[in-house]
C-alpha cells in the first residue's frame, strides 16, 4: 500500500513509497527497573541571560520550562535567589511566584532582610506541569505611604538566573509509531545536548557507517544551536534510546533472531532492557538498502507512520547549489529579518515600562570577502507607543555586543504609527511605521551574528500625587526589514580552523556535502567513527540541511578523494597516511610520537604544551622537533590538499582513542571551539592553543580588478612599482599623442 505524498518541496524528495512492514525483536536482554531522571537547570539554561530585573509598583516576568513529551514530572522543587529593594515597605511589599498562572507562593521579608540577597525553596506541585511551562514572578512593591511615583527608582527586585529547578522525571512509554519522529530522539521542548548512541554491528562496512552517518547529520540538524553528541556502540545495545543500523548479513547481536528483511525498512521499536526507551532500527538487505532507509529518515520523515515501513521508492531532490545552506545570509536577494526568526512574537517587546532588546540572530557564509568592502545596508522598519514627553525614546542597536548607532523615538511619529496599526487600515499613502535607512560596518560581521534593538522608553511621571491609567508600551521590528548581502563575493585564505570548527567550511558551501569525502582509518575504532559522527553532525547543525551525499572512505582509498576536500579522521596514524603527507602538515600526531614542523617560537610554545619544563630539548636549526611520550593529546589541522591544489584537508588526529575522544567532547564545548584558529590546534587536557605555520592559500573568485588590488595592497614595493610603469606608460601615450597632434598642425600650416 502506498500513501499519498504532500506536493514536492525544494531540496525535498519527489517519491517516497513506503509500504508497512513488521519487524521483531527478541533480544535475550535483562529488563531494569524504569529510573527517574534528574535534572536540576538553572534559569540562565532556560534563556535567561541576565538577572531579571523586576521595576515599579507591580511588574513581572517569565521563564519557559519544557517538559519533554516523553517525561512527567514526579516532583519539583525550585531554589529561588533573590533580592529586595532595601527602600520597600515591608508589610506592603511582596514576591509572588507563579507555575502556569497559579499561584504557588507570596514571599514577604521583614525590614532587616530587605536589600541583602536570600534564597528560598519553594514546592511546586507536579500537577500543574505541562509540556510548555510559564514559571512567572510578579513583584509588588511600595516605598511610602504616601503618594507614591509607580516607577520610583526604589521599586526594584533583582532574582538572579543562578536560580535553579530540581525536578524528578519518570520516563513515559510513547507509542511504537515513526510519525512521532524525531521523538524520542529529538524533542524541541528540551535545550540540553542532543544525546543519541548510534549502534552498528561488529566490523562495520563503509555502507553501514555511511547510512549512521546520514542519521547522525539528520539528528545534528534537529539540534542545532543545542550541539550533538551521537556516542559509538559497536554491538552494544545502550541502556537508553539509540539508532541502529545493521543488514540482513551484518547485524548487532540483540537482533539475531530478527527475521531478514527484503526491502529498506525503518522500525520503531521497544528497547528489550530499559523500559520506556525506544530503538529506531535503520535496516536493508544490504548495504545500498540500508543507505536508502537512512536517506527516507532524514530528507522527508512526514511520509513516515506506523510502527514499522518499507520503502518501495525514493528519489533523491537535485544536488545543492553553492552557499544555498538554509540557515546561512544568501548573497543572491535581501533578506527579511522575519526569516531569521521563528515567530513573528521574537520581533516584539512590551511592559509597563521598556528596557528590552530584540535578539535576531544572522549566520554568514564564512567566507565573504570583507576586506575594503562596503558596509552591509539594512533597511529597518520598526513601530512603538509613543513617549509621553518629545525626545525620551531611543532605539540602541547593535551587532555582536557592539554598538552601531541610536535613534530617538519622537513623540509624533510614533503616535502616527500606532494609531495607524491599531485603528485604521492602510491606505496608499500612509506608512504606519518608522523607516531609517542604516549601513553596518562590514568589518563588525563575523560568521555568527546577533544584532540587537534595544527599546527604551521611559513611563509618564504624572508629578506628585497625581494618579494616570496604567499603560502598557510596546515596541516592534517590522518583519519585512531586511539586511542585504548583495554584491559580496567569496574570497578566503585557508586552511583556518575558526571556519571549520564554526561552519564547517569549506565542507559547508555544499550544504549536502556533496564535495565532501571523509576519510577513516582501515581499521577505525570506536572513538575514531564517533569523532566523524560528531563532525557530521556539526555540519548539518551550522548549515540546517542534511549532508547525505558526501563520500566515506579507507585510508587505502584516499585517491578517490582527489577532486573533493577531505575530513581525515585518525588516531595515531595507524595506516601511515598523514606520515606521507608530513611535509605538507604543521604537525603530526601519532601513537607515542609527536612531530612538527614550525618556527622556533611556535616550537617553544609546543614543548610548554607538554610541559617538558627546563630539561626539554633544543630547537633544531631547521624548527623541526621530534617529541615521544605517553600522554593523550589531539590535533586539528588544516592544510591544502596534497592531491590537488585549490582543495583543503582538516585533519582530527590524536595520539590515541583518549585523544580523539577529546576532540569529539571539544567540538560541542563553545569555550574551546572559540580557541581553534589559524593551521593547527592542539589539545591536552583543558587546554587549547592554535598556531599558524604554513603559507595561506585562497579560494574562491574574485573579479580580476579586486583580485589585482587585493594581492598588490600588501606589497608596497610592488604597488611603488606598479605605479612608476602606469605612469611611465602614460606619460608615453600622452607624449605620442602631443606630438601627432603638433606634426598635424605644422603638416596643416604647410599645406
């Protein structure tokens, strides 16, 4: 039977027929006890940056806390930090904590506790739970008894975002049905790491851990900015949910009872040894078969229901175009800064007073050539009740934590605006909001952007004793506001980690990987296939599209890799093949040895690294050292492929599997990824440094004249020289011309 498919989408599949299917699984496992789950976030985990600053006579506030579809709260406790303006009325001035708009506790201090900071816990009762929670604070507050300013400067309570939850979860048996994907996999309520084990058989084919592979690009997209974490069990079934992947010939040791299946088939299933958990099973006939269900899972889950399909049919959607990533700034039109977001609501503030910033966050390819560029033209558009008092308004924004520039919000155009918005349609002449023509320094954008409109408006202050309506301010950004990236070309100096480890450039610009081939050792080992999984999925994470497409590959296969770039992935360098590329490498890392080519000073920072101390040896002459221990330690590097000019390699090398474990963990740890720059990156412990060693090549195109230009600004001798020939030719051609001109003249005088 085959089911009806929605219209096909760009970068979509145009066929997917599936058929139903069963699948049994009686893996001879013990079953444990289902266990609760801990987990104790603290506010600044649920999106609150900053402490929340609570102001004037009653204001509150908000913290979102998801609950996953999969769990349900078995008891709560929260550990609430605060503190109170000590210039408050005790007896009249009070905290209300609030679960989903019911009241859970009135906290009120005595006068000798007001302005130091106190910490409370507090119950809350599991019932009022559900999947998206308000956990809200309301602050009353009064300094006198007489007449009071409703937003007096004494009006104030401060809760810290190192509060936290404390909350016992009890895993729930979701059905065994694949419409629920990505669940339990993926659940967008929970912001903690995306923590899969992917499961293989014993002795892994390339077509196996290329089909895990796509899954662990599907599951990196799901994450996104949450990071992804897909641990490696070759015949092991973890005791929680997981992927497996395995063929009618090759299959984990749990489902050797299973009977052989003759078509791609994907089946969710109960995990025979923790209950609640749940198995996705990615299977085939063989490895083509496999690679198939791994592609249905991860291009076009809405054909997926039931507990277990076969897919009859499925056509790939045509390969990506350059730079065409979702989540990147196209250079191809202007973009609205309502395609940055995920609701329109992002774009909009509101209280009784407003000292609030609109966040959007905007990713660049990383490879737009900025150098003597223009600024980037931003057209704003933005929309807010008016101050009550001319000139008290300003819109502060700002890209990356700095500042670009303030607009005041004037009475007059603001009231136009609202009134327009709110009470009377649009007629042709009439623009409701506030247009400002602004330009961003291209110098300021980096690859990961976060502009911010910050809103300050000032209440009405009525004077002494006299009492106004409350009114409620409200600021917006017009979603039809748009940046644009038009007119940049793509032009880098490579190798340069940041990119890579931010991007995954130059992989990236490709976002299905097409251009890609990631290379594994002949005989990987587990911490080395959980490296390339991580990567993986890191890609698909920066890009927002999966990367099936790319080539996976033995060490003894590089060759094939000629026309792609390479992600060489090796832990001691066990099949040599980093030995052969050594001339080109800043360092090689291999099981016991560490070697690396570089100038003195960079050597000296190496042994410091190693923590040789005083008895280390001397440089070399020709800055080449040779250095033998025991301890882990890691690599990334960079460099331009040995097999054809213009293509990159990046390297994740390690003494041993503890080494390349590290490099799995440090690549979802922002901290260290914001150190990984320049050629190599080594990493021992906590500890990151990055060098540059070798000559930078570029790729990319340039025209020919920002080409010449570009290269010549950083010669000055030959620019010097460039300059005297033009003028030498010109003064020649001038000097040609003047004396045609005077033997036309003497040539007419004699006639």
């Amino acid at each position: 039977m085959a089911l009806a498919q929605k219209p096909p989408q760009p970068n979509q599949p145009k066929t997917i027929d599936v058929t139903p299917a069963t699948a049994a699984i009686e893996p001879s496992v013990a079953i444990q006890p289902q266990a609760l789950r801990r987990w104790a976030p603290h506010l600044k985990d649920l999106g609150l940056l900053d402490a929340m600053r609570l102001r004037g006579v009653e204001s509150w506030a908000t913290v979102i806390v998801p609950i996953r579809r999969d769990e349900m709260v078995e008891a709560a406790r929260l550990h609430l930090r605060f503190t109170l303006s000590p210039s408050l009325l005790a007896d009249l001035s009070h905290l209300k904590v609030l679960l989903n708009d019911q009241l859970i506790r009135t906290i009120a201090l005595p006068k000798e506790q007001l302005g130091q900071p106190h910490e409370e816990d507090i119950d809350l009762p599991p019932a009022y739970f559900t999947d998206y929670n308000q956990l809200s604070f309301q602050f009353v507050g009064h300094y006198t008894l007489d007449c009071e300013f409703p937003h007096h400067t004494s009006l104030w309570t401060e809760i810290s975002n190192e509060s936290h939850l404390d909350l016992s979860l009890r895993p729930l048996q979701l059905p065994n049905d694949l419409a629920l994907l990505p669940a339990p996999f993926f659940d967008p309520r929970d912001n903690s790491v995306v923590d899969v084990p992917l499961v293989y058989p014993a002795h892994p084919s390339l077509g196996q851990l290329k089909a895990a592979g796509s899954v662990a690009s599907w599951l990196g997209m799901l994450a996104a900015y949450r990071g992804g974490r897909f641990p490696a069990f070759e015949d092991q079934l973890p005791p929680r949910d997981a992927v497996v992947i395995a063929t009618n010939a090759q299959r984990p040791g749990f489902l050797k009872d299973m009977p052989p299946v003759e078509q791609p088939t994907l089946s969710m299933v109960s995990h025979p040894g923790a209950p609640g958990a749940q198995l996705l099973l990615v299977l085939g006939k063989d490895d083509a078969q496999v690679q198939i269900a791994a592609d249905a899972l991860a291009l076009d889950k809405a054909a997926l229901s039931g507990q277990s399909i076969q897919i009859t049919d499925l056509k790939l959607p045509a390969r990506n175009k350059a730079y065409d990533a979702p989540r990147w700034l196209t250079t191809e039109r202007p973009v609205a800064l309502g395609e940055l977001v995920t609701s329109v609501s992002d774009l909009q503030v509101r209280g009784a007073t407003l000292h609030d910033t609109i966040r959007v966050d905007a990713r660049m390819a990383p490879d737009l050539f900025k150098w003597n560029a223009s600024d980037i033209p931003v057209r704003l558009i933005y929309r807010y009740t008016p101050p009550v008092a001319p000139e008290q308004g300003a819109l502060n924004i700002s890209i990356n934590d700095q500042f670009i520039r303030s607009y005041p919000l004037p009475a007059k155009g603001g009231a136009e605006g609202l009134k327009s918005v709110i009470f009377s349609p649009l007629s042709k002449n009439e623009d409701p909001a506030v247009h400002q023509e602004m330009r961003i320094p291209s110098a300021m954008m980096q690859t990961n952007n976060r502009l911010e409109f910050a809103f300050q408006i000032p209440p009405a202050d009525p004077g002494r004793c006299r009492s106004v309506q409350p009114v409620e301010l409200r600021a917006a950004i017009d979603p039809q506001s748009v940046i644009d990236l038009t007119g940049f070309d793509h032009y880098i100096a490579l190798p340069d980690l940041a990119v890579f480890v931010n991007s995954g450039f130059p992989f990236t610009k490709f976002a299905d990987l097409s251009q890609t081939s990631v290379v594994l050792p002949n005989q990987p080992t587990q911490a080395d296939i959980e490296a390339y999984f991580t990567a993986i999925g890191r890609m698909a994470a920066a890009t927002g599209h999966v990367g099936t497409r790319f080539n996976l590959l033995h060490a003894s296969q590089v060759e094939q890799a000629r026309d792609t770039d390479i992600l060489l992935i090796s832990s001691g360098d066990k099949d040599g093949l980093l030995a052969r590329w050594s001339s080109d490498l800043p360092a090689l890392v291999v099981a016991g040895k560490r070697s690396v080519h570089t100038l003195e000073h960079y050597v000296r920072s190496f042994f410091e690294l190693l923590h040789l101390g005083e008895d280390s040896p001397a440089t070399p002459d020709d800055s080449h050292a040779t250095l033998e221990g025991s301890g882990p330690l890691a690599g990334v590097v960079g460099m331009q492929s040995p097999l054809q000019a213009g293509r990159s390699v990046v390297a994740l090398t390690a003494s041993d599997d503890a080494g390349m474990t590290l490099i799995s963990r440090s690549l979802n740890d922002p901290g260290k990824v914001q150190l990984l720059q320049g050629d190599l990156g080594l990493l021992h412990g906590d500890t990151v440094e990055s060098f540059r060693i070798n000559p930078m090549y570029y790729v990319g195109d340039l025209p020919w004249y920002k080409l010449l230009w570009f290269r010549l600004h950083s010669h000055p001798a030959w620019l010097a020289l460039g300059s005297i020939l033009v003028s030498l030719l010109l003064t020649l051609m001038v000097y040609g011309a003047l004396r045609a001109l005077a033997r036309r003249r003497l040539e007419s005088v004699h006639d």
